[in-house]
C-alpha cells in the first residue's frame, strides 16, 4: 500500500485510521518519505527519522522525560496512573532517574545476569515440555508470556503463587499509554495501580522484616537504596517495582512472539537458522529492528529547538517514532527485508543515551534462550490460522499465536 504525501501530511496519530493498527508500516515508510517532522492537531509532534531520534535521546538538557504535563490532562492529575507514570524510571528526570537507575544497575551487572541463566534456561525447558505432544497451543499464552513474568517474578523474588495477577496488571497500566484512552481503559489501568500497589505493599513490608540476598534480589536491593546515594520514598519505591515488573514484561513477550511469527513467515530464515545457531543473536537484533516490540516513545522539549527545518516550541511532546527509526533507509540497506544477518544493526529498539534500557542485556538473553531452545524443540512448527495482534499502537506484538509445534 503506497500512502501519498496529501494523506500523510494529514496523519493524526491521536486519531489513527483503523488499518494503521492493524499494519503501520506502509504509513512509517510515507512519514520518512514525506513528513518526517510531522506537526499533529493536538499540538504535539510526530518524529520518525532515524538521526533525529538518536540525538533527542542523547540530549537530555532539550529533550525530558518528565510526563508530568502531558499526563495530567491525559489521566488527571490526582489519579493512580498519573502518579505511576510520572514516578517510574521512564518518564522521569535526575535526581529520580539517576537514583533508581542506579540501583537497577548495580542489580542487573553481567555477573548477576550470568546468574539468572540456569534458571532461564529451566524456565524454558519447562515451558517447552508443557508444549510437546499437544495438538494445539497458543505461543502467547502458553510460552511467550510466561516466560518474563517468571524472570521478573525471580528478580523480584515474588513468590511463585502470588505472580498470576501481574500480567493483567501489567496489560492495564502498559496500555493506558496509548494515544488515545477509552473510559474503560482508563478505569481499567487506574484500578491495576491501585491493586498493585497494594499487593506490593505487603510485599515489601515481609521483605524488610526478612530481607532476601541483596546479590540476587533487587527487591531488597531497591529498599535498601543499595548503588544509590539516597533511598526511595515509599511511592517511588513501590512505582518503580511496578515499573520494573511492567517494563519485562509485555516488550519481551513481544520479542519473542514476534520473533516465532516472523520466523514462521520467512521459512528461508528459519532454515538458515536452524542450519546455523550462530546466528542467533543478529536475528534477535533483526526482530528488535523489524518488528520493535516497543514502537513509539516520547520527549517534551524544554526550549525552543529546530528539526527538519521546522521551529518547534518548548513545552511540546514529541512522538518518537521508533517503528519508523528502525525503517530509516538513510540507516539501514534494503530496510523492508528481514535479515537475520544484517550487520551492522544500529537499530533503536532500546531508545539511546542515559535512558537506554536498563534490562536491554537481560532482554537480549531471555529472547536469545527462548528462541534457540524452542527451535531446537520444534523445527517445524506450524501457525495456525487466527492470530490475533495486541490491539495496540504503542505496542507491537501478539496476544495469541495459535500454533502446532510438529
């Protein structure tokens, strides 16, 4: 589909056409070629170059992540989302963000992700045992998301009968993110706030009366401050918990997800793949690039700034296009290919600069073991008919594959 440069000049992402949901690529490739800085009805601006992304995410004197602003109007301000998104680690600035940042980092170094290997890898192979000789299964519900609910639900030491309600959670607050919000879905991620925080009040009060391994527990190692010149408040605490858990969860079910589908869907792939495992972690770089689990992010610009030539005032909220970024042919040669062995791959999947993703190696690993092992398992599994998508513009990924594994 070839959209001309009249109609996506006119592109209201607030308002997007129905097939933009169902498939935006075509219209990422009219932005790029058309209307890359694009000024929306709202007073905000949609960005989709490549180059123009990688410096926004750099420059954090221009460009903020505070979302106190924008969220107001959209959540109100005195309302659990509200007070979720602007306090967890994404959308805000130093000295919060420095703060828990570097607790998580100090948390998640290679030694202690080389530590939660074994454990992935058990995971896995539990999962995968649980698929063998079923006559149908559903990729999502029955791999994909599991597997990060259980790695985040480890990191945070959540105890194994308690994580069942995290992923709907989860779906809830992630999806009041998205341009535009329905009652019900504002309803909806206000009272997963509030269950929460909740739950994760009880948690963290049986955690300081017996604190885990701060090596191996990040949980502890957040209450305690540990990385970090000065603790959390306790909503700042409980927020970015609910962060942390949110943050794992539904962008690496997407990575995998999507990596099964387009595996599936480029059979040449998957047989070069299977013929070479090597080939693993430049595939998992493709899906990021090609599929991102994550497509869209935001900026708020502190001072007047000028992109492609247009003056953009201070105080405006800019979309950062990632989907598109990752389409950029001034980045990337022949970017409408999937190609496991594209290299380089200077992909923004992560975003970039200070607020890169914290879990981007964690992320890399689980997509990495999930993927190989499955394929290992199931060389030629089959999709069914009836896939569904997530429903999101945000978000891109599944919420059901259903699928034959032999």
């Amino acid at each position: 589909m070839d959209i001309a440069k009249a109609d996506i000049e006119s592109f209201d992402l607030a308002n997007a056409p129905v097939d933009f949901l169902r498939d935006p690529f075509a219209y990422y490739d009219a932005l790029l070629a058309h209307a890359p800085v694009l000024p929306q009805p709202d007073g905000s601006v949609l960005l989709s170059r490549h180059a123009d992304l990688d410096r926004i995410y750099r420059d954090t004197a221009l460009y903020s992540s505070d979302k106190k602003a924008a969220f107001a109007p959209k959540f109100g301000a005195e309302s659990p989302l509200f007070e979720h998104h602007t306090t967890s680690l994404v959308f805000s600035d130093p000295p919060l963000h420095t703060r828990v940042r570097r607790i998580m980092t100090s948390a998640l170094t290679p030694r202690a992700i080389d530590r939660m290997e074994p454990g992935l890898i058990e995971t896995v192979g539990h999962l995968l045992d649980g698929l063998a000789g079923r006559d149908q299964v559903d990729l999502i519900e029955d791999f994909a998301a599991t597997i990060p609910i259980q790695i985040i639900g480890n990191l945070l030491d959540v105890p194994l009968d308690e994580r069942a309600p995290l992923r709907d959670w989860s779906l809830a607050i992630l999806g009041a993110l998205e341009p535009s919000l329905s009652a019900d879905q504002l309803a909806r991620g206000n009272h997963a706030v509030e269950a929460f925080k909740t739950y994760l009040a009880d948690l963290v009060a049986r955690r300081r009366a017996q604190p885990g391994d701060p090596e191996t527990d990040v949980l502890t190692r957040l209450i305690r401050g540990e990385g970090a010149d000065a603790q959390l408040s306790e909503i700042e605490l409980l927020q970015n918990c609910i962060f942390i858990l949110n943050a794992g969860h539904e962008t690496t079910t997407n990575l995998i997800g999507n990596a099964l589908a387009l595996l599936h869907d480029h059979p040449e792939a998957r047989a070069r793949l299977l013929v070479d495992p090597d080939l693993l972690p430049s595939t998992v770089e493709e899906v990021l690039r090609f599929r991102s689990p994550n497509q869209f992010g935001n900026r708020e610009t502190t001072a007047e700034v000028e992109l492609g030539g247009q003056v953009i005032p201070a105080g405006t909220n800019l979309h950062l296009c990632i989907g598109a970024a990752n389409r950029d042919p001034d980045v990337f040669e022949n970017p409408t290919r999937f190609d496991i062995t594209r290299k380089p791959n200077r992909h923004l999947a992560f975003a970039g600069g200070p607020h890169v993703c914290v879990g981007l190696t964690l992320a890399r690993l689980e997509g990495q073991v999930a993927i190989g092992r499955f394929l290992q398992r199931f060389p030629d599994y089959h999709l069914l008919p009836g896939r569904a998508g997530g429903g999101r513009i945000r978000f891109r990924g599944y919420a059901s594959l259903p699928a034959v594994t032999g």
